[in-house]
C-alpha cells in the first residue's frame, strides 16, 4: 500500500522533475502540493508568482493545492512554527512523507528532515545528488518547458530574467552559476510538461528589480530581477 506524501511545490522546474519522478514512484501517493505565499502580495514566496497561475498548475496537474500562508515580514522562529501547525495538520490526515525538489544543499536538506522528525513527518528527496546538468537536461528531454521568473543580480544579469530554460540559455550561463540554479542564482516557473494535463496559458508582464538588504550592519544590497507574469 502506498505511503501518503504531500509535495513541496514551488512551480519551477526542480519541482516539476522531482514530482514527475515521485508519481512514477509507487511508493507513494501525493495528496497535496504544499506551496508558500505571500499573504500581503498574493504571490509564491520565493518566485514572485501570481496565486493564479499557481492555481492552473495545480488544476492542470489534478492534485489539490495547499497554501501556508505568510506575512510580508516574517522572522524564522514565525516561519518554523507557522510550518510546524500546517505539518501536524497533514500527519493528522494519514500523511507521512514530505517530498522536496532538493539536489544538493545539505544544510537545508538536514535543517528540513530535523523540523519534519519533530513533528512525525519524514522527508524524500528523489533528486538528490544528482548531476545538475544532466537535471536540466533531462528536464529538457522530457519536454517540460519553464520561463525564469526571478535572478539574483549579484550572480547573473538582468537579461536572463523572462528566458525560456533552453539549450540556449544553458550556453549562455556564466560558468559560475549551476544550471539548475540550485544556489538561488535563479527561479523559474514551468508551464508545460508531462505531469501537466494541458498548458498553462500566460502573459509576459514587466520586469521589476527589488532591491534587498543583505546586513544591516554593512547595509550591503542586492537587487532581484521578477518577470512578471499574467
């Protein structure tokens, strides 16, 4: 009998891979994706995503969606308790495996399985330590297709914001960056594939740079670029 997971979803493409690999797994059987939103923006915590599309994902994936709602300014102490009620929440519907699109970032992986351990919860991670390059090229091969919706302006350049993941733009990527941006170097959101029963339709909107305080101390700054979509 298959064990009952919920699914981290984030809409860009380690996310897409690693749930395509999971619904292929007979392990387990996926009862929610589980995403974070801004509450103040209604937008993908990290990606900047409109709750819309994110909504079309999940309609044309055919998994219920799940929103852990977060405040604008939120410190981790918040976070981790904010995460902690949702968690208990799904161990208390028969939910025992939390599924992560993780590849190589061992902290996060380990600060993630101990906040799952206090719960009751375990984590998987079907894509992890797995070549990045080959990730992406996989992705690729399988005929997903996903547009970069944020980047980090101090590791790539304003022009990548708003490219289709191609062969193309893996060429242009400074060597320094992973291609599956796996140190935030960028964020994408995936609009067509095969967990996907039809295409997610959309419109490129502007470009925004929003510039963030890395220490307060130094008041050093970084800006990030967002491909608004609508």
């Amino acid at each position: 009998m298959a064990e009952l997971a919920l699914f981290n979803w984030s809409g860009g493409k380690d996310s897409a891979l690693a749930l395509y690999h999971t619904l292929r797994n007979s392990q387990f059987e996926v009862k929610h994706l589980l995403t974070s939103v801004n509450s103040e923006t209604n937008r993908i915590s990290m990606h900047g995503v409109r709750l819309s599309l994110l909504q079309k994902q999940a309609e044309s994936i055919g998994i219920p969606l799940s929103l852990l709602s977060l405040p604008g300014e939120i410190s981790m102490d918040e976070y981790d308790q904010l995460m902690a009620d949702k968690m208990q929440g799904f161990l208390d519907a028969g939910i025992s495996t939390s599924i992560f699109g993780d590849i190589f970032l061992e902290d996060l992986k380990q600060y993630r399985e101990q906040k799952l351990a206090q719960v009751g919860l375990k984590g998987d991670f079907p894509l992890w330590q797995r070549n990045t390059k080959e990730l992406v090229n996989e992705f690729i091969s399988l005929g997903f297709k996903t547009i970069v919706v944020s980047v980090d302006g101090s590791k790539l350049d304003q022009s990548f914001v708003g490219r289709i993941i191609d062969e193309s733009f893996l060429n242009d990527l400074p060597e320094n960056v992973d291609p599956c941006g796996e140190n935030g170097e960028f964020h994408s959101f995936v609009f067509e594939g095969p967990i996907f029963k039809k295409p997610i339709r959309f419109e490129r909107g502007e470009v925004v740079g929003k510039e963030y305080k890395l220490s307060k101390e130094t008041g050093e700054t970084v800006t990030y670029w967002f491909q608004d979509l609508i």
